[in-house]
C-alpha cells in the first residue's frame, strides 16, 4: 500500500499486483533510471512492452521501500 501510494502521489500509474512486485510505466528510458537509481544504492529491473519503458519495484521491508521511494522522488524532480 505503501508504494501504492507513493507511486499515486508521483502521478505514476501502476499495475495493481498480488505478486512481490509492482511495474509502472516511466516517464525516461529504462536504462537511464537503473543507472541512476544505482547510483543512490537501489537496484530495479527495467522493461520495455511497446514502445513504453516501465519499471519493476520488488517489495521489500519498509525501510527499502522508503530507500527506493526517496531516491526515485530524488532522481524524477
């Protein structure tokens, strides 16, 4: 829920998921934000469906999800 959230208050779109991890379409190439995430220490996977890059979240304890949702507010504003 948590990233639910997050991701509604970002203006991202998601893909509600009963799995162990969240994809949403990005609004920059997939490869541009797993370099930059990396840099602040967080890993992601990237995937591209039709044109559209999207990212793939896996869910983590709540101080990753908190380091995961800080460095994407800092890389994407």
């Amino acid at each position: 829920q948590f990233l639910y959230e997050y991701l509604t208050k970002m203006g991202y779109a998601y893909i509600p998921s009963s799995a162990n991890f969240v994809l949403f379409p990005i609004k920059m190439k997939g490869a541009d934000l797993v370099s930059k995430l990396m840099a602040e220490g967080v890993m992601v996977r990237k995937w591209e469906f039709d044109r559209q890059h999207w990212c793939r979240v896996s869910i983590g304890t709540m101080d990753e999800m908190k380091a995961f949702t800080d460095a994407f507010t800092k890389i994407t504003v």
